[in-house]
C-alpha cells in the first residue's frame, strides 16, 4: 500500500494520499487548495491515477483542495451527506464503504466538532479528521458544534475500535504524526473524564479564539460546486423537466454513471445504461462502447449522476472525444426525483 501524510504547515493540516499500489488509483483525504500543485506533483511522480478526493468535514481553518482536485483530475469529489456543501459529487454517510481500487474505507458517523464531522476506518487505521487529535479533541464552540455529541462520537463509536488501531487525525498542532486508540484511551487529557455531563463542562470551559481564517474559509469551501454555466451555455445541459421528456425515446440513451451502491440505494432512471464513472475515458474514447454506441445509432446520450457533477465532467469529456450529442441532466437524479421523475432499483 501507498500511504502518504503530507503536512500543510500554514493551518497544520494532514492530508493522506492513499493507494493499493503504484500504476493504481489513489484517493486523497482532505487536501489543502494550497497545495494542490504539490499533491499533483505526488501523483504523478507515484504515477497515481486520483479518483476520490474527500473531506471529514467542512473546515474553517483552511480552504479545501476539493474542487481544485476535482478540476484538474476531474477527481470524484466526497462529502458526508451531512455536509452543507454546494455541490459534492457523492455523500455518503454511516456504513458506507468508499472505494477504489484496491481499497475500502468505511464511514462512521462522528458529529461534534461539527455536525457533518465523519471518521473513515481502514482495517488497521481510522482517520478522525477534528474529532479525535492526538491527546486533544477538536473544538464544539461553532458549525454547530455539540460537545454532548463529540462525546457519544469518541467514546460509543470510536473508543470502542480495537486499542491497536492508528490513529490519523486532520491536524497536529505539537508535531505527533499518528497515534492509537488505546495511547488515546490511557492519555488523552480531554478523554480523562467521569461522564459525559463532565466532558460538555469541560469543552465548554476552553473560550478558544476563532481561527485566523475561518471568515475566508467557510464560505469558500461551501462553494465546492463547479461552474456549470459554461457547459449550459454550450447547450449541453437539459434540466430535470426537459429530462422527462427523454424517457422512452428512441433518439437518446440515458447513461447513469454513478457507483453500484449508489444504485442500489437510490435506484435508478428507467431504460437508462450503466457506464460508471471511473470507467469514463475508456467507454468515450473511439472504439470505446459509448463512442460505439452514439456513433452506430445517432442517439444523443444523456449522462446522469447523483447530482450533475460527475456528468457535467463527463460531458466535456465526451465532447471532447467527438460525441457531439452528449449532454448532461442538471442536478442529476436529485433533481429529477424532485421533478417527480419515476425511478426503479437495479436489477440484480
Ligand atoms: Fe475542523
């Protein structure tokens, strides 16, 4: 396995670049914009392929990297469905995996830092973003915080891992790198307390300053969203209604390009082809099945997502592989539920 800690010196940032090995996909866990170029540099000197980029939460210390990765690697973008961010391409939420090639992280639910604080376990490790710091917790007192709740998150879901378990946190302040459930456990300073009515007195008692950032950094990484008015523009977005009026036509061919499991939880368009994302480049390029398909029939192909992000960069990219017919639904099967849109579960 490929495991990188990369440091962000300026708001004391981890960000982990994860992959099952070189050549492969990887995935990235809060990245910093600042250092994007860096992160890019990495990848390609590990000759990675970055396919998730994901946050544990929305920060206020630092403007995330998310949309810069998503950008420039046209990246697949993933929040906790918690978050109020704009636009992710995939929320997920407790229990489900988040995979790539070669590796599965599993999402746990840890509110309390803030409400859409979320912890991603990987057999031997678990990154805890703001929720457990080596021998600190992340502060309760904004972004609807909920000390009550970080104590539930840290003691009912995460003290209870197996005490070998490394630690990864969001941020070291001190220059700890990594850390164990059971070290946390026996020296955390701000685990040492009789109850839970202790531990809120306790976080409630710290009177911290706002980070220095927090006024740019909020509103900034609640604008994730890419820019759609372009590919609109160009005429290669129809909206959830004029979508309805596509089902069951003979000239176009919805393609759904989102994950199984997304499938399976969300269903799906009727009729509608299955091309997931990852796999994009191959199915579009010439000789590709998608490139196959709108060149034999004529049909206009209308990629779908969860939410029109993945299928606004799968547009441009069929575009630009010489499928002039491409276009998109915005707000993707969101939006078209919204719009009344019938769907149906994936057949097994
Ligand atoms: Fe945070």
């Amino acid at each position: 396995m490929i495991f990188r800690q990369i440091f962000d010196s300026v708001s004391s940032t981890y960000t982990y670049l994860l992959a099952s090995r070189r050549g492969g996909e990887a995935l990235i866990i809060d990245p910093v914009l600042d250092k994007v170029d860096r992160y890019l540099q990495l990848l390609q000197e590990l000759d990675l392929k970055l396919v998730k980029a994901v946050d544990t939460h929305l920060h206020a210390d630092h403007i995330t990297g998310l949309g810069a990765l998503r950008d420039r690697t046209r990246c697949i973008t993933v929040m906790g469905e918690r978050s109020r961010v704009d636009v992710v391409s995939m929320r997920v939420t407790e229990g489900d995996p988040i995979e790539i090639e070669g590796l599965t992280l599993s999402v746990l639910y840890t509110p309390g830092h803030t409400d859409d604080s979320y912890s991603f376990l990987m057999a031997d490790r678990v990154f805890t973003g703001d929720t457990l710091l080596i021998r600190g917790t992340g502060r309760t007192d904004f972004q609807n915080g909920d000390a009550g709740a970080q104590y539930e998150s840290i003691f009912g879901k995460l003290l209870k891992l197996p005490d070998e378990t490394l630690v990864y946190p969001a941020h070291d302040y001190k220059g700890d790198t990594v850390s164990t459930i059971a070290e946390e456990r026996a020296f955390n300073p701000r685990l040492q307390v009789a109850s839970k009515q202790h531990y809120v007195e306790l976080m409630h008692g710290l009177n911290l300053p706002n980070p220095k950032l927090m006024d740019v950094a909020v509103p900034a990484n609640m604008r994730v969203g890419m820019s759609h008015e372009e590919i609109a523009r160009r005429g290669w977005a129809v909206g959830a209604a004029e979508a309805l009026q596509l089902l069951g036509r003979s000239d176009a061919t919805l393609v759904d390009l989102r994950e199984r499991r997304e499938r399976e939880k969300h269903g799906l368009i009727p009729g509608s082809l299955h091309a997931p994302y990852p796999d994009l480049a191959d199915n579009v390029r010439p000789g590709g099945m998608l490139h196959a398909l709108a060149s034999a029939t004529g049909k206009r192909l209308v990629f779908y997502c969860a939410f029109g992000e993945r299928s606004a960069m799968a547009v441009q990219a069929a575009q630009g592989a010489g499928i002039a017919a491409a276009c998109h639904i915005e707000g993707g099967i969101d939006a078209w539920k919204k719009a009344g849109g019938p769907t149906v579960a994936p057949s097994a």
